[in-house]
C-alpha cells in the first residue's frame, strides 16, 4: 500500500533533541594560587554571577571562587528555576527586577544558551484574603514598574487550561496574579554560561576546595583556610547559601538564617501539556514544564532544620496531592526522581546582603527558597559593593543590622514557599 | 516515616509533631534593660548547627506538650528526648 505524499508520518519528539549541544570546553581547573584580591566562598550561581560582574563592570580578574564541592553542584543544581520578580515591597522589586532586566540580556551577555522562556507565572489566589493581598501586591507591582495584572478564573483559564477552576475543590481558584515576564531558565546552562565567561577573563574557579577556617587580624579577614591550603585575600565574599553559618561560626559572628531541607521534584517527560508557572501559596506546590518535556514541581521547606539534602517523604506526598487537585490532568504521570537542597531562611524571607563585622568581609545569604531568580540581580550588585567598598544601594536595605534596627522586608506572602 | 519518640505517649509518627527550633533560649532576665542589639539576637537569632543540635518539639496531635530533643541535622537522626525540666544536655 502507498501513503499519499501528502500524509505525512508523524514522528515521536525524541525529548532534548532540540537543546545546544555542550562546547567542547567550558573552564580551566587551575591550581589555587597563595593569594588573591578577591575570593568568594561558594561556586554556586551567585559566587559564579558576581565573578562574572567583578571581570565584566569593574575589570576586577585577581579572583578566586573556591567550591567544597563541584561547580554548581548544591542547590543551583537542585531548583525549580523560576524566574519572577513580583515582590511585595519596594527593595524587593528593585532587586528582583534589576535581575529580571539582566535575565532578558543574559544570553547575549554570556554567548552560551541558557533557554530563558518567558513563559509567564501565575500565583493562584483560593480565599478571600489571598485575593485581597495578591491585587495589593499586583498594585504595588505596577508602582514599581513590575508588570503585573490580576486575572479572574476564567482568563486563569485561558492562560493555562489545565489548571482546574471548578469550584467544588479543597482550594477553588478564585483568581491570580500574572506576570508574563516571568519564565524558567536552564540552571546547569546559566551555571556553565557565568563559569566559562569568568574562567575567560582569568578567574580561578576552585573546586574541591572547602573552606575550614578564616584567617583575620582586628576587624580584617587576611585569608582562608581552605582543604588545598591557605590563601590570602584582599577581600572576601561569602555565597554559601544553606552553609553559611558554617562559615561564619567560624568567624564569631551570628546570622539570623536557619538551613532547612527544600525538596523538588520532576515526573517522566511528557508532551507539551503546561504552557506557564503555577504557584499556590495555599497548597504549597509550584509547577512548569521544562524544556525537554518533565513536570519540575517544587514543595514547601521541611520545618525541621537540616543540612542533609534530602528531605521527608510525607512532604512530598502533601505536595503530590496539592498538584493533582488543580491539575487533574497529572494524576497518571509517572514521578520520575525527587531531590533536596538547603535553604538559609530568613526571619523575613529577604535575603541578607552586606557588611558584616569585618570590614573586608561581605556576606550574601539568606535567599531562602528564592535565591536561582536572583542570580544576574546578586552578582552585578555584590560585584559593585566589592569593587566600590560601598554597598549598591539595590542591596543596602538587606543589610544585617535590619535585625537590629527593626527596617524588616517581609515578604513572607511573595516569597510564595512556606516557610 | 521517620518516627519520634515523644516523652509522654511513646514513638509516634513525624507528621504528628511539630518544630519548635532551638531549644533552651532563655527569656531574658531584664528585659526593659536589654539594648535593641540584644533584642534583635533574642528575638531573631538562632544557632543553625550542622550536627548534633538541642531543639524544641511538640507532639501537636497527640498530648500537645512541648519536650526537648538532641538530634543530628546531617542525618536527621534524634539522638535522645528530654521532658522540659531535664537537664540541658551537652551537644559539643
């Protein structure tokens, strides 16, 4: 028997297919010198986003970025990658859309795909005071020129026709926020993309390399002490996320920052079935589609505190259940593995950024369960503060002594994970 | 799931309980004379050990008394219970 010409034999998409290949080459594994200008703490986005801005907007290239373990192996490997900015309060959104902006030039930036979707977020609204705060928000947003719009179920609807808007369920969707901005972004890639543009411009990324003390004379760190010995420093920054209070227990000083489990996981690759994000504050679930086709759906933290990188089944399981209740479309998809990082959460959910006791010594922690969308944001900002001595005015509301003198950011309700 | 052994009822399942962080924080001694820095750190600061840590627990669903706990936040594994008026334990 014949086809017609005209038929044409539809073949299944092999998943990935249509992602770049890797160069052949992404960065040298260079011996750590004895001293540095500058060294940074931590190999993940935010220690690789701000070596990236030191070489690019300061000509800063005397760097090392030491890692305890492999380049972005913690919990720049373990997010869900969602990429937003619409924050409640104004120090928020400046930082967050300052790093959004950044987002829309990032590939151009780093000459390496990173696969930036702007797919648009959608944080769903199920009671009456979620409604009420989540137009609050969206009003703010505007104000601070986030784009953002209050959407009712019926355009939930349409932006994402899988999400169900019935309104017999647990938690009916009354309506959300949408911000079409926002988008996923492939972490390894933008990972990979920053490491290779610092390595270029001759920074040290330094793996394997674990810090196990600090070396410091009056209110100045000298050096590290680190597995591959020691290392003088000019000035040193601190990115160490869920170990941060590793590292500055060591220094005497306390950070108000508690490390918890977060756990995310993917289901078996599907075809293109979610067009956007969904959030949900209220059943603590937060859903896209990656790139090659899997279901990237993060939970809420773990209340115990933990180091372990995993975290408890029955998290999992509420979260699985929260998913299958407004997408009941998922209901047969297979879960394919789960994972945990450690997340330094703050009293407020804003991160902590700044000075610190010493005076050559900047910390950036406390990102909590947000910290991949603020990468490009972080880096430009701390790369700025080190290379000035001055703190960016984007980064001078988190400072650490907001603790003391009561200038909170609260932004539990747009942190949008409970905490 | 893991279980936790609560003082008073006996090993029971985690989504029973409920976390309470650091245990033996005390309120201060006086108050009205602490300095805002001093405030700041009983309010806000908390030890985020990674090992062995003393923390605070209540069995929300069961006898909804709070106890004390020494447990490892590497591997999650609880060390011990105490009831509240036990000793504080020694965790380094």
């Amino acid at each position: 028997m014949r086809l017609d010409p005209s038929h044409t034999i539809r073949t299944p998409r092999t998943p990935g297919v249509d992602l770049p290949e890797h160069p052949d080459f992404l960065w040298r594994n260079p011996e750590p010198q004895r001293s540095y200008d500058v060294v940074i703490v931590g190999g993940g986005g935010h220690g690789l986003a701000t070596a990236h801005y030191l070489a690019k907007n300061h000509g800063i290239t005397n760097v090392a970025v030491l890692e305890k373990g492999w380049l972005a192996g913690g919990n720049m490997a373990r997010n869900t990658t969602l990429i937003r900015s619409n924050y409640l309060w104004d120090e928020s959104a400046a930082i967050y859309e300052h790093s959004l902006k950044l987002w829309e030039g990032l590939e151009e930036d780093l000459g390496y795909p990173i696969l930036f979707s702007q797919r648009g977020v959608l944080n769903l609204a199920h009671t009456l005071q979620d409604v009420r705060d989540s137009v609050r928000r969206v009003e703010a947003n505007k104000l601070n020129g986030v784009d953002a719009e209050w959407v009712e179920p019926d355009e939930v609807r349409k932006i994402c026709p899988i999400v169900n808007t019935s309104t017999d369920i647990r938690y009916p969707v009354l309506g959300a926020t949408y911000q079409p901005r926002a988008g996923i972004a492939k972490h390894d890639y933008v990972a990979w993309g920053f490491a290779r543009r610092a390595d270029e411009a001759g920074i040290d990324l330094i793996q394997d390399c674990e810090v196990t003390g600090f070396t410091t004379e009056g209110n100045r760190v000298t050096g590290v002490r680190t597995s591959r010995g020691d290392i003088a420093a000019g000035q040193v920054a601190l990115c160490a996320a869920g170990h941060t209070t590793v590292l500055t227990d060591m220094l005497g000083f306390r950070v108000p920052v508690q490390s918890h489990p977060l756990q995310a996981l993917v289901s078996e690759l599907l075809e293109p079935v979610h067009p956007t994000i969904v959030m949900s504050n209220a059943v603590h679930v937060y859903v896209s589609q990656a790139h090659k086709g899997e279901l990237v759906m993060g939970a809420g933290v773990d209340s115990y505190n933990g180091y372990g990188q995993r975290g408890a089944f029955h998290i999992i399981e509420r979260q699985m259940a929260a998913a299958v209740e407004l997408f009941p479309v998922f209901a047969r998809a297979h879960l394919l593995r789960s994972w945990g990082g450690i997340v330094d959460v703050s009293p407020d959910a804003s991160p902590i950024v700044g000075r610190t006791p010493y005076d050559n010594l900047f910390l950036n922690c406390g990102w909590g369960t947000g910290g991949f969308k603020a990468t490009p944001g972080i880096g430009w900002c701390l790369a700025d503060t080190i290379a000035n001595n001055e703190l960016h005015p984007t980064v001078a509301p988190f400072s650490l002594d907001r603790f003391v003198t009561g200038a909170l950011v609260d932004e539990h309700g747009a942190a949008a994970v409970a905490h | 799931m893991q279980l936790i052994e609560c003082p008073w009822c006996g090993p029971r399942e985690e989504v029973e309980f409920h976390y309470g962080g650091q245990a033996h924080v005390p309120y201060p001694d006086n108050p009205a004379e602490l300095t805002d820095e001093e405030w700041a750190h009983y309010v806000f600061f908390r030890d985020n050990t990674k090992g062995r840590f003393a923390e605070r627990w209540n069995h929300t669903v069961g006898c909804r008394r709070w106890f004390n706990a020494v447990r490892d936040t590497t591997t999650y594994r609880f060390e011990r219970v105490s009831r509240l008026d036990d000793p504080k334990p020694v965790t380094s």
